[in-house]
C-alpha cells in the first residue's frame, strides 16, 4: 500500500503483482493487514524518458548490462520509472552490440526498461548536431530489419530525417514493424516535413534543436511541427536548449497533449561539473550544467525529469495538474503502453514528490526502488 496526496486528497493505492489493485481514502482500517508506505507528498504516474543515452557515468552505446543498469538506477532517483535505451550514430557493430546485449528478460533495479530508441544513423549531415557525422547512412530498409531482430523486436521508436533519400521507405517498414517514427536531425522543408507526417512519421526529435528553423517564407520542420495538430513532440526543458520564450510557444502551439518532456541525457548527467567525459567516442566538457564539444555545440544535457518540471512549473508553463500529461500519459499514448495511469489496473509504476517536487519514493512494478 502506498499513500499519498492524490489531487485534493489524501489516497491510498493498493498494489499487487506489480498492478495497481485499489485506491480509496486513506483511512486507518487500510493499514489492517498490509504494508503501508506514507510518503507524506503528492503521488504520480512516475515519469517516462523516450529519449535519454545515459546517466551516472554509463551510456547505452557501451552495450553492457552494467551500463544499463546504472542508467535506470540513476534516472529512477529523479522519478524516471521507465525509459527508452536511446543509441547515437555509430558504427553499424557498435549499434547491432547495445541492441543485442539488451535481452527482455533482463529487468535492473531501478527504472523499467521499455525498449529502444535508434536517434539514427539515418540523418541529415547538415543537422548533424553532437552525432557523428562520419557514420551518417542513407535510410536502409535491410539494416532496419537487422537491427530489429538484433534488439529481439525491442526497438520501440527511431528519429530519421524526412528529408534524405529513401527515408519514406523506412518509415513505411518501420510502421509495419510497429515501431514509432520521429523527424528529427533534419533540413526538411516544411512540404518534405508534412510529406513525413503524412507518410506515417508520428513525432519530432527534441523540438527546435537540430532541425530547420521557423522562416515566414520557409516554415520548415519547425513550422510543421507547431502547426500540425497531432504530432506529438519531444522537449529539453533544461533552459539551455530552448529559451523560455519558445518553450512557452511550443505549449501553446501543441497543447498539453502533445508535449512529451525528455531528458537526451548522456553519461554526464549526475555526475561532478567541470569534468571532460567521452561521450559516444567524442570529448565533452560539463560546464554550468551544459554538455559540449570542443567547438561549443550542445552534446546531448545533464538533464534529469525531476528538474525538467521545476523549470517548466517555476516558468508557469505548467500547473501541478498538467505533469502527468507531459512526463507520462503522452509518453504511454505515444508508445502504446498502459503506463502513465494513476488507476486500478495500471501498472504500479509511481512516485512521490515533495511541496517542492522533489522526488522522495520511486516505486516501479510495486517495488520501491528509491527512497530518499
């Protein structure tokens, strides 16, 4: 049994089997014959990261248990109960070992593993961003496919770029695949972008970095995703890469629901400042809460969920009320998953949050992974 504030009231929520089986007013006649934890704050869906490379030193391409472990471990103290393993542009070996050394049965002590996001290789060059761009491809149904089966049918969601040659092709295997599409790394025109939409691509990467900008005679990806009502969108809300202002614009353009708040963090996050890491092969420096290359350009984030909803609350962006939607129920629709529900039957993947939301209880699966 765990209790909390739910809404106005204070609840208690049964759980077994890793299920939430009942909530009810708390009352004492609940604690009869159960195990109780009173966590004294406000209970929520915990939160779902579709985008993040790591965390606590590890990242995803090193394609190690260990790795994955620690990822999960760390992200589960900041309210991150389940989370996409996102992979880089890489070597083709490098990306066909983290899919492989990730089997489904292998669940770590801390947040959920709900599969794979592949952030390329299948991307524009001159969007390249922080990924390398010396193992950028051009769209391959076949290694698609490969690296599906590699991943045991565990890739959830893949970021390509509308705009390079036989993406749409992809895109349509990809939905055969049941696997969810992004534009993302991309110079895309705003016609290309709509010509993805269309085609089945159903989300964009990181909304306004690494993408063609917002022209008034050239709309671009950004353009068409403010302006097309049912893509979904992924956000850094770290104020480092998007201002306030335009955060503020994205809400407003895309509604509560279609806001999906990720972290991209890579391995540097929680760990110490002022620290040079190698990020997927390539030297960073972590600097005021800032990952870069050498030459100043933003190398994935520090980034933590927990910290991603004080910014957006402490900015009035959001409402207590409106962090589900964006942390969790979105993340669930999107990926067709039953998380991110706060009722009977939903999986027991939940958190507490104290009067300044911080995270101080992480359950997932009914078990308690993280108290502070």
């Amino acid at each position: 049994m765990l209790r909390g504030q739910v809404g106005a009231k204070h609840m208690d929520v049964g759980i077994q089997d890793g299920r939430i089986t009942t909530i009810g007013e708390a009352s004492s006649s609940s604690l009869v014959g159960s195990t109780t934890i009173d966590t004294g704050g406000r209970l929520l869906p915990g939160y779902i990261d579709v985008h993040v490379h790591g965390g606590g030193g590890a990242e995803v391409m090193l394609g190690t248990e260990d790795a994955y472990e620690q990822i999960c471990k760390v992200h589960a103290q900041h309210g991150t109960t389940g989370l996409l393993l996102t992979t880089v542009t890489a070597a083709d070996e490098q990306i066909e070992r983290a899919l492989r050394n990730y089997h489904p049965g292998f669940q770590p002590d801390g947040a959920e593993i709900l599969g794979f996001h592949l952030e390329g290789p299948f991307i524009c060059v001159k969007k390249a961003g922080a990924q390398p761009k010396e193992h950028i491809q051009v769209p391959s149904v076949e290694k698609l496919q490969r690296w599906m089966k590699a991943s045991g049918g565990t890739v959830r969601y893949m970021t390509l770029a509308p705009d390079v040659p036989d993406a749409l092709a992809v895109v349509a295997e990809a939905r055969r695949l049941g696997i969810k599409v992004a534009a993302g790394h991309s110079a895309a025109t705003y016609v290309q972008a709509k010509e993805g939409f269309a085609a089945g691509i159903e989300s964009v990467t990181h909304l306004y970095n690494a993408m063609s900008g917002l022209h008034h005679r050239d709309p671009g990806l950004l353009g068409a995703a403010l302006t097309t009502k049912d893509v979904y969108a992924e956000l850094i809300a770290d104020r480092l890469h998007v201002y306030d202002a335009a955060m503020q614009l994205a809400f407003q353009a895309k509604g509560l629901d279609r806001m999906m708040l990720i972290t991209d963090a890579v391995m540097a996050a929680c760990m110490p400042e002022g620290v040079h890491f190698k990020v997927s092969g390539q030297r960073v420096l972590v600097e005021n809460g800032a990952v870069r290359l050498a030459d100043g350009t933003l190398a994935g984030s520090t980034l933590t969920l927990d910290r991603a909803v004080k910014n957006l609350l402490d900015l009035g962006i959001l409402t207590p009320d409106d962090v589900h939607h964006v942390t969790s129920l979105n993340q669930a629709r999107f990926l067709s998953l039953p998380h991110g529900r706060l009722e009977v039957g939903a999986p027991a993947n939940l958190i507490a949050v104290d009067a300044d939301w911080n995270v101080t209880h992480t359950i997932v699966r009914g078990r308690l992974v993280y108290q502070r």
